[in-house]
C-alpha cells in the first residue's frame, strides 16, 4: 500500500536548519530528528545574552522546519546546562529592573516555542542542570539523565527568581509543595530523586544518553505526526481547564485522528499481522546502567 510523505517517513537525514554562524549552539538534522547541543562546554553551557539568542533561533528553526518530525536538547562538555552565566551579570554593579527584564526576555522565544511546538522534545541531560538550565530540560516532554545528572533551582543562591519557565513548568510536574521545597531552598537533586519525584523519566548511562535520546525521537518522528500534537495540546490545556471541557477535546481531537493515513494504515497492518510501525525503543543494556 503507498502511503503518504508526511505519515509514512522513511528515517532519511533531512536539511539542516539554517543555524549558520551560531557559536555557542550546535544543531544538526538526521532521521527527521534536530540535535540541538548547547555548546559552551568551558562554560558548563552557562547562558549569556548572546547564547540565549542563539538557542531561540536553532529552536525556532527547527520548529519551522518540515523534515523535523522530532528535538533533543542536549549540552556538550558532560554538563546540559549550569543556567545563567553569572559572569554576564554585571558582578558587582546593580542591574536595572528594566535592563533585567530585557535580558529575560531574550530568552522567551526560545523557550515558548519550544513548549508551544507540535513537534515532540527530548531532553538529554547529564552533569549540570542549574538554574535555567534544570527550567530549560522541564520544557522537554521527556527528560532523560544520566546517573551523574544534578539538578537545581538554584537562584535563590543569587537572590534570583526561577526563570525558563520553571515557575509555570515544575509545580506542574512535581506538585506545588515539592516545587516550593525546591525552589525556596536551592537544593540539589541527584537524578534519581528526578526519577522519585517524576520529572525524570529514565536513568541512562552516560555513553548511551544521547543515542537513546535520538532513538526515543526517531521512534516519536515515525508515529503519527497528528496523534502527537493532538495528545501534546490536549495534556497542555489539561492543567488549565476542567474535565467536561477536556471529554469535548478529547472527542474531536480523536476524530481528527481516526481521519489520518496513519491510523487507517496502522490498523490495516494490525489486521494483516504485520509488525506495528510505531515501536519504542528498550533501555540500553541493564550491565552498563552503573556507568558514571
């Protein structure tokens, strides 16, 4: 049976996005999937103005680009992120409200449209995830982290706010007491308090983190691109609205789904006992799990 491009892919590197001259963001396109690695790993990836600009543009050309069915957000160097840089802080002088909310604001874009996106994103972390960063990786629907992963909503440390959408993104992930504990007391959480209190969702060695990352995206990047984002826009609202509002999504978004190729084909393998085309990778090897 033919099937259509965009709901029967075949896992073919696609174009780049345009990311050209961008030095301290690296993105790159293969299987229908961007990588995009924060890379400024003398830095632990701490974020300055400049790099901030630069992830919101790799984000929003990756979003906007149709050979990207998937994202993994990623760090170089063996840290994601160690959040803001503090040395880009103005050390020792007093920085303007307005000035401040400016640089903030720079990385909204980025941000939102990662949040905002149809399209399925994967964190990969290991080391440092601080700040921002841990703000930037619960953007992600899904994290993954390394054993050595550490996280921490450490503004208060820099008498700080939460940023990265962290204020809107943890409580909704953990519960509003755990993101209080979190955020008012600046404490670290190793990865497998991730795993307990359920923003972490596995525990990959450091050697198989990115790999994994990019198999869980290509498994994502070949399902159904409509299901995706009908599920995703749906579990966003979810938070928001009540339970007779989400049976009346929940209904019409299903019947946008039962009208796709990928469903009538999908169910037609079913019936023909062919395999199913949408398959989630396993973990890798349970003897490796102990890498650090």
């Amino acid at each position: 049976m033919n099937k259509p491009a965009r709901e029967d892919i075949a896992m073919h590197p696609g174009p780049s996005p345009s990311t050209s001259g961008l030095r301290f963001v690296d993105c790159s396109v293969a299987s229908h999937v961007a990588t995009i690695c924060l890379n400024r790993p003398q830095r632990r990836n701490a974020m300055d103005i400049d790099m901030r600009r630069e992830l919101a543009e790799a984000v929003r050309s990756a979003v906007a680009d149709p050979e990207v069915r998937a994202i993994v957000l990623t760090g170089s160097g063996g840290h994601f992120c160690a959040g803001g840089d503090i040395k880009d802080m103005q050390a020792g002088e007093r920085l303007q409200a307005g000035a401040g909310r400016l640089r903030m604001k720079a990385a909204h874009p980025g941000i939102q449209a990662l949040f905002e996106t149809d399209k399925p994103v994967i964190a990969a972390v290991d080391g440092y995830a601080y700040g921002g960063g841990f703000g930037l990786a619960l953007i992600a629907d899904l994290v993954l982290a390394t054993p050595r992963a550490r996280f921490c909503m450490s503004f208060m440390k820099v008498g700080l706010v939460p940023d990265c959408g962290a204020l809107y993104t943890l409580a909704r992930s953990v519960g509003l007491h755990r993101a209080k504990a979190a955020m008012l007391s600046a404490r670290e959480l190793d990865a497998q308090t991730g795993m307990d209190w359920g923003f972490v969702h596995e525990l990959v060695p450091p050697a198989h983190l990115l790999p994994h990352a990019q198999a869980m995206a290509q498994a994502l990047a070949g399902g159904s691109s409509s299901a995706i984002a009908l599920t995703k826009q749906a579990l966003n609202q979810s938070q928001l609205t009540d339970f007779s509002a989400m049976l009346e999504m929940e209904a019409t978004a299903q019947g946008i789904a039962f009208s796709s190729d990928f469903h009538r084909d999908a169910i037609g393998d079913f019936v023909a006992g062919r395999p199913s085309r949408f398959v989630w990778p396993g973990l890798p090897p349970a003897a490796d799990a102990s890498t650090s």
